[in-house]
C-alpha cells in the first residue's frame, strides 16, 4: 500500500491502523511528544489504533523542535 | 548568592496575565539556534523565563534516535511550552500546525504566525486575521506574531486573540524597537495584554519595550546569537525587570530646560555678598 508520509511517497506493508502505521516507522505509543494528522486532520493519541490507513493516505507525523 | 534561575522579582513588579494564566517573569525566550542543549539550558535559568518558545516539525523519518530530542532537555515543572506556526505561508498550514502542537503539547498556547514574505518574515495580516478567527473557535489561547499595527491589533482582538505580539523589528535583526510610537498607539488602542515579539538586539531594546508599557518581550536571536549567550540572557532579564519597574513607577515629565534639584536659596557666593 502506497502512502505519503512526511511528504515522502512510502510503499508500506502488513499496516491497517494508524497504530500499525507508526510502530513501523519505530514510534510507539508511549512515546511523547508527537502527534500525527490523516489528511489533514489530527489523529488523537487515543484513536491511533482505532483509525484505519487506507491506500493514498496523506499523514503529518511531528513533534517540537528549537525555535523561536 | 542565589543560585542561577532562582526568580526573585523585584517588589512592586506585577506579574503578567494573559487568557487566565499569571507568570512573574515578563521575558518569553526562544529554543531557536543554541549551539548546544547545555548553553541553552543555562541561558533558561539566567534569564528567569517560565515560557519558551518551540517550533513543531515533520519527525525525520530516517534519523530516529539520534539523542537529539529538544524536549528532553526542557523540564516540564519549570517551563510552560509554548509552539508557534513559524514557517506558515498559509492558512491551512498555520491552522494544522497548532492543531498538531495541541495533541503533541498538550497545550492550548500558540503563538500564531502566518508568514507573508521569507525576506523580511513580515507577517500576512489577512491570513494571520483569517487563523486566529478558525483557531479562536477551535478553543486555542491565540497569540499572534503581528505586524506594530494598531488596526491590525485591534482586529486580533477583536478576533479573541488572548494577547498580540508586534513585532519591534524583522525577525532576527536586531534592530530594536523601530516604531515605538505605534507601539504606544497599540499599547493605548486594545485592552489585552501586548508582548513585543521579535527585533531585540540588546538589553536596553528589552527596557525601552517595557518602559512603553508593554506586558512583556519575546525574544530569542538575541540572546542564542550573542557571544555569550547566558550572561546575555541575564542582561535581558535585569532589563525586562528594570523597564516594568520603570514603567509602574511613573517617569517624570519630558522638559526642555533644567529644573535644579538642590535648593536655590542659601548658596555659597565668594566675597559674602
């Protein structure tokens, strides 16, 4: 299934949530300070593995960074 | 001695309140450009903030687990987290941006910036206006980088902005408070709390921003760029502090000639006349 993560266009396998989808980038759900957005809407920390990915999907995965 | 960080405001000070909250220190500083977490850490404490400034962007896919995570190096207790949308050309990107900092921050604070042009990184007032209305309503404590208008500021709040920031000069150049007339216009037009966001050079940019009567300054270049960044940030803080207490202490009037301060009469005269 082909989705574009980050602006990059990913060939990814075996992934039906968005859960799935972050545990292969190596992101687990204890992790803080990240959040990810499906098309351009945010996927609650508690709807990560309630909330399909489906081919074509766009996500957003962020966390903080140094800035002003 | 009191150990570096320690914040002790000066009697008479009052602290700063915006959207219900209150803070001693009316210095916000960036995260941007430190050379390390440790210089960074340290210019924290010597400035006295409670509120730093981060920037939300896309995780690097491929270099995970580099030990360079910025929020392992702020302490939760000490600071209150505060994103923006730097890097926002548009709306949409603004509006996502905050929305992703929420879930990742677990904060209603945005320092909103909807950038118009990468030169000067003025702000778009139609668009930064258009993102705090969407954002307002979505339940966001809207803090707008702002161009020194006052017609732009009184429409931020009437947009229910909790604070503006104008902007004392562009983004980085230190060139102070360029406008301070608009400044005092806007500190004069609108009732919510104004923050001086952006274009401090030095200490005494901190103190003419607060002499003016503004709430507080964000800033950040001018203390990671500085030589020394941490004795800088105390610079800045001793100034922010000397600028309120000016401000609340009610300066003298501006006059042309002198007024002697001894007394006139009883001067010595040579020859006793």
């Amino acid at each position: 299934m082909t989705v574009v993560i980050n602006g990059e266009m990913r060939d990814m396998q075996a992934i039906r949530t968005v859960g799935d989808l972050l545990r292969a980038l190596g992101i687990s759900s204890s992790q803080g300070g990240i959040a990810i957005a499906r098309n351009d809407a945010v996927v609650p920390r508690a709807r990560w593995e309630a909330t399909p990915v489906v081919e074509g999907d766009r996500f957003e995965i962020i966390t903080a960074v140094q800035g002003g | 001695m009191k150990a570096q960080g320690e914040f002790v405001p000066f009697r008479g000070v009052s602290p700063l309140r915006f959207a219900g909250r209150e803070f001693l220190s009316r210095l916000l500083i960036g995260t941007g450009k430190y050379a390390d977490f440790e210089t960074m850490k340290e210019a924290f404490d010597a400035s006295g903030a409670e509120i730093v400034t981060v920037a939300i962007r896309r995780v690097p896919l491929e270099e995970r687990g580099t030990g360079k995570c910025l929020l392992d190096h702020i302490d939760p207790k000490k600071y209150t987290l505060l994103p923006n949308t730097a890097g926002c050309y548009s709306v949409k990107d603004a509006v996502l941006t905050a929305q992703l900092a929420r879930e990742a921050l677990q904060t209603d604070l945005i320092k909103l910036e909807v950038i118009g042009d990468p030169n000067t990184l003025f702000p778009d007032n139609e668009g930064l206006l258009e993102a705090a209305k969407v954002l307002v309503k979505d339940g966001f404590t809207v803090l707008p980088y702002t161009i020194d208008d006052p017609i732009v500021c009184k429409k931020l709040e009437d947009a229910g902005c909790a604070a503006v920031m104008p902007l004392g000069a562009p983004i980085g150049s230190g060139l102070g408070i360029r406008n301070p007339y608009n400044i005092q216009i806007i500190l004069e037009t609108i009732k919510i709390p104004v923050l001086v966001d952006a274009g401090v050079g030095t200490a005494s940019d901190c103190a003419i921003a607060m002499e003016l009567g503004c709430d507080a300054v964000l800033l950040n270049t001018a203390i990671a760029g500085a030589k020394n960044p941490v004795a800088m940030a105390r610079a800045m803080r001793l100034a922010v502090e000397a600028g309120r207490l000016a401000y609340e202490s009610g300066r003298i009037e501006r006059k042309l000639y002198a007024t002697a301060s001894s007394p006139l009469a009883g001067v010595v005269r040579a020859g006793g006349l």
